[in-house]
C-alpha cells in the first residue's frame, strides 16, 4: 500500500479516536445505577531471559528485571434488553533495570455495542492502542471488529470475527501496515466456567509499505481453564499453547529470499485469592521463535508475580 494511502487513511480515522474519547468521557460523566463500574490495579516483578521489541525483529538476547504497574476500569451500561455498550481504558506499564531504554508503557482504549438476535449475539468493537519506548512514541494501532457469536449446544459456544487493524510504528515507515483477518474461537465448557477450553485459529494478511514486511500468517491456539476452591475460594489454572506461521511474499534483501517464521508460545498462570478483591497471580511462559532471518531466530523465558486489586 502506498504511502498517501495510508497517510489518507489515518486522517480518516482519526476522528473515529476523537469520537470514541468523546463517547468515553460522556459514558463516564452518565453513569447511572443500570452502569456497571469495574475495574483492576496490580503491582509485581518480571524477569524476562531475552529482552525483545518484537514489532521489529529484535532481541538482546539478555535477560533483565521489570517492575510491573497495571490498570484498567471498564463500564458496561444496558441500552435495552437486547442491546449494551462498554467502554474501557488500560495502562500497563514495564520498567527494566538495566535495559530501561526498553522500557515500556501502553495505553489502551475500547468501545463495544453488542446486540442478542435470537440465538446469536452480534457486535462490534474498537480498539486504540498507543505504546512508548522510554517515554518515546513507538506504536500506535487501530483494530475495528465486527463478530457473530453464540451458543450451538449446551456445551458448546463460538464465536466468528473479521478484523481490520492500522499501524504505524515511529521511524521506521516501511512497517506501517493495514492488515485484514479473521477469527473463529470455540469454547467447550465440561462444568461451565470452572473447566473449559477454548480452541482457535486466526488468518492474517498484513499489507506493509516496504514489500519486504508483506505476510500472510495462519495461528492456532488452545487454552485450558481450570478453577478449583482453596480455603473456600475460588483459583484459577491456565494454561495456553499458540503457534503461528509467518509467510513473507517479497525476499529480504538481507538473506537473498523470502522469509518464513514459526512461532510457537507456551504459557502458564496461576491466580490464588487472598480476599475478596486481591488476588495473588503467578505465571511463566516460553516462546521459541524460528525464522530464516537472524535477527527473527531466537527463544525467551518470562516468569513473573504480580498482585492484583479487582473493583
């Protein structure tokens, strides 16, 4: 996609954000007792083997220490009885000990109206997403999703979506892409929400302006959930394993050809509740990262605490 094309669609859309900021603020300044107000805070530690910007293909290969600062507030209001809207805003926030150059904060704003049709619920989401490098502008990304989901048995729920994206990455204009996707999920509960799982694939095809970052990518992945009671509370195990498969359509001119990546990411969470609103979470994970370009071609361990306060 040309360089105007892009520049042409982002003056378009910028008023979407406006409007979506403007419809945050109004939603905020009318809650009423039908708004439902949630929201979280955590504090913790992560130790990262391999500190990475991943949206550009690099690693340290070094591991390093992170405090961790998380929050979000979501609002949910009723329209009618088939239809609701919600609104939310998260900041997460990483700062390194040693690579605090890649030190990382995002913010993160979304709308969403959903509306029961029978046995199907339709709906459509937005969402914003800005992220800064040591306080520097780095990303920032747009994602719009309309989706059709329901339950097609007593166990069995899914959910179908197409997603369209926008990214723009600060100084490095060969990877500003738009991209085009879809998204089918199905969940099977075995005892509702205390044991399910959920399986998934996700089609990609990004469209950047250097031919080079062009792809189409094809994703599975599979989660298991499982909540048991501790001391008369309920906790949570889960576990998540996800493969990609990244096929470049223009040759690198570093490599003399085209690239192609695997991907594959193994994680695991364990979330135990002190009270009734902290709870105390646990998680690790592991990704393997293979590609024919170099700087593509490396693995990372992630494991890290955090405790969180719910709202």
């Amino acid at each position: 996609m040309h360089s105007t094309n892009l520049i042409s669609f982002r003056q378009k859309t910028r008023p979407l954000l406006y409007l979506a900021l403007a419809a945050f603020v109004s939603f905020c300044s009318k809650v009423s007792s039908e708004t439902v107000v949630s929201g979280e805070l955590s504090l913790g530690y992560e130790y990262d083997s391999n500190v990475t910007v991943d949206e550009v293909d690099r690693d340290t290969n070094v591991g390093d220490g992170g405090l961790l600062l998380n929050g979000s507030i979501s609002l949910d209001h009723d329209l009618t009885d088939k239809t609701s809207a919600s609104a939310s805003y998260g900041y997460s926030r990483v700062d390194y000990q040693d690579f605090d150059f890649l030190s990382r904060e995002t913010h993160t704003l979304g709308v969403n109206i959903s509306s029961k049709l029978k046995s199907v619920t339709a709906g459509i989401n937005y969402f914003y997403i800005n992220a800064r490098l040591d306080g520097n502008d780095f990303l920032t990304y747009h994602r719009a999703s309309p989706s059709l989901s329901g339950f097609i048995s007593k166990r069995w729920f899914m959910r179908g979506a197409y997603v369209f994206g926008d990214k723009t990455i600060a100084r490095r204009p060969g990877r500003d892409a738009q991209n085009h996707g879809a998204e089918l999920d199905a969940y099977y509960f075995w005892r509702g929400l205390r044991r399910y799982i959920n399986f998934g694939y996700v089609y990609r095809e990004e469209d950047s302006q250097a031919a080079r970052f062009k792809y189409t990518a094809h994703q599975l992945k599979l989660r298991f959930v499982q909540r048991y009671e501790i001391f008369s509370r309920l906790s949570k195990l889960e576990l998540g394993l996800r493969y990609e498969n990244r096929d470049y359509q223009e040759a690198t001119p570093s490599i003399g050809v085209r690239r192609s990546d695997d991907r594959i990411r193994a994680a695991i969470e364990f979330e135990i509740p002190l009270t009734e609103r902290i709870n105390w979470q646990i998680y690790g994970g592991y990704s393997d990262y293979q590609s024919n370009l170099p700087s593509a071609d490396y693995d990372q361990s992630v494991v890290g605490t955090r405790v969180e306060i719910t709202f």
